[in-house]
C-alpha cells in the first residue's frame, strides 16, 4: 500500500464549490521486381547471346509520420482539447468552461451548468510501484470523507486502448454527490479522470456527458 502523501493532493488543487473534488505506419508494398535470368537459345548453331537485362532496382518511400487521433470522433457541438504538453486528447460539449491548472502539468478542468465536473490530473513518477486499486486507494483519501478507507471496489475499463481501474468514492458533500474515479499509469506517470454530478442527476449526466467525455479520451505520445 502507498503511504498517502506519496501521490495525491487532490483537495490542494480543487475549487471550493466541488468541496475539493475540482478535481501505422502506412506501409507502402514494397514491388520487387524478379530479374529475368539470362538465357540462350539451344540453336544449333548459336552466333549471339542475349544480353542480360539491366537489374531493377526499387526504391522505398519514407512512411509518413503516423499521428494518434481520438479513440471517436466528437459529438456535434463537442470540442476536442488537447493537454498543454500534446499527451492527450479529449473531447468535451461546447459551453462547457474549460480551466487548465496554474500549478503547471496537464491538469485540467471541465465545468459545465449544474455542477457537473470532469477532472483530468497527472502526477508525474508518482506511482512508486503499486496497482490501479492502491492508487485508486490514494486517490479517493484525497476527497472528503474517505480518510478511513481501506478498500475500494472497482473494475478495469479501456479508453483509448489503455487500461484504467474506475471506482466509486464515498465522499461528503451537500447536496450528495456521486464521484466517479478513473486511474492509470502511462509512462511513469500517474493520470486520474474523475467526474461527478448531484446524486439526483448523476445517472442522465452519465449518459449524456460522462461516458462520451471519457471514451473520447486517447494518449497521443
């Protein structure tokens, strides 16, 4: 298990009215051209040979660059945005306010009407070795609440082709709200998604923003 200052200081980072939850490459076929072997016709009396045929040589273009594009295509009305340092994409619906973070990194926030938030944090070499559940663990300490617990429940989810542990965090918050934690490692580095709603209106948020936000995530380095 991870100590909990090793990793997150989510509440440090969040705005006082989420109650510190702000939180190919394209192959070209090589031709290859067969070389016509030499041959001499069986004359009887044979006074010239066929000259060899110059030998083909063929050239290989350069493959272009491949380039990592969201796991979908945004909705109609949805922006795509792409972290400060180009590791990751993301889609979000247009009207949505959208915050990096003043500490630096790729931190991000996605604020929509109602109090609805999706977060995006990393925490570069963080992760000192231990699972998606111990890390997830850490993660939801951080929330209000959860300073006694000693266990989530969870399940492993892809997005964009990697694997991420998603779980639910208890935290206390008027009016309730349901936080939902999202966490991987990419390269060292520690990211979270997390999002939440009113407990009243988290299950239509869901399914109209969250699941999509999510699934449009993709690393691109």
């Amino acid at each position: 298990m991870l100590n909990d200052p090793l990793i997150f200081d989510l509440h440090a980072r969040r705005c006082p009215v989420r109650t510190q939850i702000c939180l190919v490459l394209l192959c070209v076929p090589l031709l290859v051209l067969a070389a016509c072997g030499s041959t001499t016709a069986a004359l009887p009396t044979p006074t010239a040979t066929r000259p060899a045929p110059p030998t083909p040589t063929a050239t290989q273009p350069t493959p272009p660059t491949p380039t990592a594009t969201p796991t979908t295509a945004p909705a109609s009305g949805w922006i795509v945005y792409t972290s400060s340092y180009h590791v990751y994409q993301i889609s979000y619906p247009a009207g949505w306010q959208v915050q990096p973070s003043a500490d630096g990194g790729d931190n991000v926030s996605f604020i929509g009407p109602n109090n609805r938030y999706v977060d995006v944090n990393d925490y570069a070499d963080k992760s000192g070795g231990a699972s998606l559940e111990e890390l997830a663990l850490q993660a939801c300490k951080g929330f209000q609440g959860d300073k006694d617990t000693d266990h989530v429940i969870g399940t492993p989810v892809e997005l964009g082709g990697q694997t991420w542990f998603k779980t639910q965090c208890n935290i206390e918050a008027q009016p309730a709200t349901t936080l939902i934690l999202e966490v991987t490692v990419y390269k060292g580095t520690v990211y979270t998604i997390d999002y939440t709603s009113p407990v009243a209106s988290f299950d239509a948020d869901d399914t109209t923003f969250y699941t999509p936000i999510e699934k449009s995530f993709q690393f691109l380095t």
